[in-house]
C-alpha cells in the first residue's frame, strides 16, 4: 500500500507513530411532538439540568486534578449556560405556549443560540457555539434517559474525530492517547490546547480526508508540519521514529542528568525538589528530575471563587497530586492568603499593611471551619503517601503550638469517623519571619522541620516591600543579614537533628547554591525549569570548598559584595 | 427609574470570557432589568444576566457599550456594571 500524506494544521508539536481509534460521536435524533401535559414536560426539563449541573461540577473537579485550572473552568463556563436566564425563558415558552415536548423544545432554544454565535463569524465565539452544543448534548442525553459515552482505550492509539469536545476528552484515559486527530477546528480549538497541556502531538483541520483515517492501521502523525501519513512503509517509520527520537533528544539535552541525584565532589548528597501549585506542575516537576515537593501552594484551590473548596474537593485534588509523586516526599504548605490577596468568602478586613496583617497561618487560625477541612483533607488523601505539612508565617512559638493543636484536631475527627488517614506526617513550619529565624534554636524542639521562605524573609529583614518598585531592590535575599539569619537556622535545626529546606527564589539561583551548600542547607526547592542547573552546579564543588565559600561570604559587608564574590567563584 | 450610562471596553478580550462571565454575575445581583448594547457594532439591547446574550454583542476591545437598568436599584447597578469595566474586571493593565 502506498503512502498518502494528507495536510492539516499543526496543532501540538510531536511525532507519534500508531494505529488510529475513530471516535464517533452519536448525534441524539430529537422528534418533535405536541403535548398535553406541560407541566410534566417543563419538571423533566428542570430535573434535566439539575443533573446536568451535577455532572459538570464533577466534570470540573475531575478536569481540575486531571489537567488544570483552564479546564476545570470550561465546565464552569458550560454550567453557566445552563443557567441563562433567555435560554430558559425561551425553551419553557416552547413548552408551555406551544405545548412542545421537552426534548424539542431545550433542542430549539439552544439552536438558536449556537447559530446567532457562530453568524458572528469569530474564532472565539464559534468556539463558545461549540461549548453550548456540548452542553446541549448532555441535556438532551439526559432528556432522552441515555447513560454518559465514554471511551476506553485498551492501547495505545491516534484518536481521530471530526471535533472533540471538552466532555469527550475529560474520561478519556490520556497515557493511552499517542495524538489527536480532528477534522474540524483551529489552533486554538479545545483539542489543540488540550494536546499542548498534555505534551501530545495533535494536527486540527484535516477535513473530509480525514475519514480516509478510519480504515487504515498505522499512521503517522507529525504535529509540526500538520502531515498525517496513512499507511506508511516500514522505511518511512524508521525514518519518523529517528527524528522524534533526535527532537525529544534535542529538548532532553538540558535535562539528561538531572535524573541523577545532585552529590557534591566528596559525596555529600541534598535533595532537589519542586516548588508546585497544580497537579499538573506535579508531572512537570518529575521531566525535570525532581526528587519530591518541597512546596505545594494549596492557593490555587481557593482563589477566583466565590466559595471555598469542601473537603472532599480538596482531598481529590491533593490525592491526585500525591499519586503522581508516588512515595516521594510532598511538603504542602497549608493556605497563605491574606489580605492583599483576598478571598471573598474569607472575610478579611482592609488592612493599612497586608504584608504585617492577617495572613498564613494567622488568616487559618482565624477560620478554623476553613482550616479543619484543610487538614482533614490533608491527611486523608495523604494515606499511603510521604506527606509533610508546614505552616506560613509563624512568629512565635504561641503560633506553633495553635497549628500543632489543629492538626490533633484534625487527626481526632477522623480517627472518631473512622476514616482512612495518613499517621506519620512530619510538621513544620515556614521560617519567613526574623522573630521566627531568631528563635529557631527553640522552635526546633517542638517542629520537624523548618523552610526558608527567603522571599518574605528579606522582605521583612530588610523592611523593604517586595511589590513596591521603590524599595524591591533592597529586599536581596543575597544580604549578609538575610545569609546570616539562613545560618543561623540551619545551626539550630540541626543541633537538635532536624532537617531544613529553602523554597524561595534564592533556591533556584545557582549563584547561591555554594553559599547554601555550605551552610549546611538539606533541601533546595525550586521551580521545576531550575532544577536541571541547581543539580549540576551542586555536583560541581566540594563540601569542604562551600564551607569556605559561605564563610567568606556571610563576613561580607553587603549584598553587592556578596554577588561579586559568589560571581568569581560561580562555575 | 429608568437609568444608563456609556463606557468604552478597554480589556484586551472584550466581554468575552472571564469578563463576560464577571459581568453577568455582577449584573445578576441586582433587581433591575439591565440591558447592554454594543454600540460600537450597533447590536439590539440585549439582557445582561444573560451570559449567551451578552456573548452574542460581540463586544471587542475599544467598543463602546450602553448599559441600561430600569428598577428600584437601577442607579446602582449602572454605576456598579460601569465600574467593573472602567476598573478593567480588576485586572493590572
């Protein structure tokens, strides 16, 4: 059989090689008829969407621990039109003045917005026309008593389809998906972003030909160029797989040690882990060699919202992310809002000075309903998994105490509801306060651990607002007083045998990795992109070498100095 | 009381996405009737608690719209709906 190349729109760079699944979607045939009880038609539509609501809010959780936030918040957008006030007025207009059936009527009333949006003749709006087809489907499958579609893959294939939907590819299994195919849409359809989140080749636009994919075994799928090549011979395969091999090599090139543990000269080994705030910066953590989380920021789950994530929300989404990471070890750091970035349901007041206010742990502390269900959703998904809490912005030791006794709290209530919990947690706290850098020798008794969060810890060292251009040039956490304070918590944490991890920016600098490095730091946690350098800078100095280097440079007189220092020894 | 206002959308996706979907919110909370016309492409008053209506005004950056409410609270809605697209849907930039 000879090849045929057929030419769409690259959507999602890649190549895959794979046999092709069709993925059919069966358009629901509504009839039309005239009924006598439309009270009974207008209560089935009602219920319809009642469910239909329910669905997607699942949907949307799902597509939140699955994929992301940008997915989660297409399902939010499809509830929405269900709850259009036009769209109901009109669709119950048809069944109670014309007396229609249900069915009928929910298909009209949606055709005819899904038509207006699409005459407008924009990318984005004949989209938004996509998004209420869907959502009309759903209802109608309802209407009509028909069980969801979903697909299961048992290898991996090409899906091939005239469009894929958001509900279409929520079930689907994605380690299983090698690429997307769809005859309809652009690059900015759902497909193609969807294929971008999930690092999977996709090619939109193929047209009728694309069909022509339904009956063949192999395929070639080049989401670059936008070719899809039905049948090819086993020459041209070679050929394809060679240059996804070099193209997944090339962007590998950076990132081929960082598999590797990060060991100093003389073979003294620190962790390298992640700084995250999503299940998928989870995945990315791992291609970038991180050996665990050394801060989840759990603000994701709580922000542009109107209320806050119950419990169950919650321990879906940390479930989800303690599984990608297996056994590895996840520091989650319980809320840190305050009130510069305010929650509405969280009712802060306007503070004068955000950055001195109710925030962290105060802000927790002061709700503890919202607090509670934090923790408890913690530690059930944490079953099974290595899972270590901290706590932002503690002070004193009063503040430590408070934390400790909410999470006994927390550990009590599931105990007495007989739920699945994780028993050994580390505890510790975030070292982001002077006060709390300076007591370090007495917190270290009562926590696990400590993290440096340096970012708010120069800021408040050196007095200087990190958000105010006028003064952000001063909170440099490469300041003689900021290194001397790291020091001076490492010392304390590790005469009474408890570790420390760093997960502000300074982590991820490889400017500052001897310094830490010769502190005596544990843990470095950074932004995934970083780790690949951060691991091969520490591989490059001696334990003794650092130790030299830090003390030269915390004898330094300012920050300026101590950059210059640390340039002439960088790599 | 019959109240509107004109105000020039200046958020770089127009009222489509997320602040489509503020605005609607936004206007679902008062009583009033409140319409919103596109009149930069000349589109027919349309209702503001309608998330589909307001898509369908097409409204782009730099378009100039009339909001209109007719109700007890009218005056606030406006100046309420005005703000929200003045302060850019609370966004920087």
């Amino acid at each position: 059989m000879l090849t045929k190349t057929i030419q769409g729109m690259g959507a999602s760079e890649g190549i895959a090689v794979g046999p092709v699944f069709r993925y059919e979607v069966h358009r629901l045939v509504v009839d039309r008829r005239q009924v006598d009880d439309v009270k009974h038609e207008a209560t089935r539509l009602d219920a319809a969407l009642a469910q239909a609501r329910q669905e997607l809010q699942r949907l949307s959780a799902q597509a939140q621990a699955d994929i992301g936030a940008d997915e989660a918040a297409i399902f939010e957008a499809h509830a929405m039109f269900l709850d259009d006030p036009e769209l109901l007025e009109r669709v119950h207009t048809t069944i109670e003045t014309l007396q229609m059936n249900a069915e009928y009527a929910w298909q009209e009333g949606t055709e005819h917005y899904i038509a207006a949006l699409r005459a407008i003749g924009d990318e984005y709006l004949s989209a938004r026309a996509a998004d209420v087809e869907d959502v009309a489907q759903r209802v109608q499958r309802i209407l009509q008593g028909g069980g969801t579609q979903s697909i299961t893959l048992t290898e991996p294939v090409v899906i091939v389809a005239n469009d894929l939907t958001p509900s279409d590819t929520v079930t689907l299994e994605k380690t299983k998906v090698l690429a997307f195919c769809t005859a309809t849409g652009g690059p900015t359809s759902h497909v193609a972003i969807l294929a971008k989140a999930l690092g999977i080749p996709a090619v939109v636009g193929l047209g009728e030909e694309a069909n022509q994919l339904a009956t063949t075994a192999q395929v070639i799928v080049d989401g670059t160029s936008g070719e899809v090549l039905i049948g090819p011979d086993e020459a041209t395969i070679a050929g394809y797989r060679q240059r996804a091999g070099s193209l997944s090599q090339k962007r590998q090139g950076a990132l081929k040690s960082t598999g590797q543990p990060a060991v100093t000269l003389d073979g003294v080994r620190v962790e390298v882990v992640a700084n995250i705030g999503s299940p998928a910066d989870a995945i990315e953590a791992l291609q970038y060699g991180a050996e665990g989380i050394g801060l989840l920021r759990t603000e994701f789950l709580f922000l542009e919202r109107e209320t806050g994530p119950d419990e169950d929300e919650q321990t879906a989404v940390y479930r989800a992310i303690f599984q990608i990471m297996g056994r590895r070890p996840v520091v989650v750091r319980t809320l840190d809002i305050g009130g510069d970035k305010p929650a509405s349901y969280l009712s802060t007041i306007s503070e004068m000075n955000p950055f001195l206010g109710v925030r962290g742990a105060r802000l927790s502390l002061t709700h503890t309903d919202v607090f509670q269900a934090q923790l408890r959703a913690l530690l059930r998904a944490g079953a099974g998994h290595n899972l270590k809490i901290m706590f932002p912005m503690i002070a004193t030791l009063e503040e430590v105490y408070a934390v400790q006794e909410q999470v006994e709290q927390a550990r009590a209530m599931l105990e007495a509801s007989g739920m699945d919990y994780a028993q050994k947690v580390e505890i510790g706290i975030m070292v982001e306060v002077p006060s709390a850098a300076l007591m370090a020798d007495v917190l270290a008794k009562t926590v696990d651990f400590f993290s440096i969060g340096t970012n708010d810890l120069a800021q408040y060292t050196l007095a200087a607002d990190r958000t105010n251009a006028g003064v952000s040039k001063l909170a440099d956490a490469l300041h003689p007083s900021v290194l001397r304070l790291i020091r001076v918590v490492i010392e304390a944490a590790h005469a009474q045998g408890k570790w420390v991890g760093l997960c502000g920016e300074l982590a991820g600098n490889p400017l500052a990795t001897p310094v830490l490095l010769g502190l005596g730091l544990d843990e470095f946690s950074m932004t995934p992109k970083a780790i690949p350098v951060v691991k091969q800078t520490i591989r490059h100095f001696s334990a003794s070498e650092v130790r030299n280097i830090a003390e030269h440079a915390l004898a330094l007189s300012s920050a300026t100095e101590v950059r210059a220092y640390l340039e002439s020894v960088a790599l | 009381m019959s109240v509107s206002s004109e105000v020039v959308v200046r958020h770089k996706v127009g009222l489509h996405a997320r602040p489509a979907a503020l605005f609607v919110k936004a206007a679902s909370g008062f009583a009033s009737r409140i319409t919103v016309e596109n009149l930069t492409k000349g589109t027919a008053a349309t209702n503001a608690r309608s998330i589909l209506s307001v898509l369908s005004a097409a409204v782009q950056m730099n378009d100039r719209v009339r909001i209109t409410a007719d109700g007890g609270d009218a005056e606030a809605a406006v100046t309420a709906l005005c703000d929200l697209i003045k302060n850019n849907f609370g966004e920087m930039g």
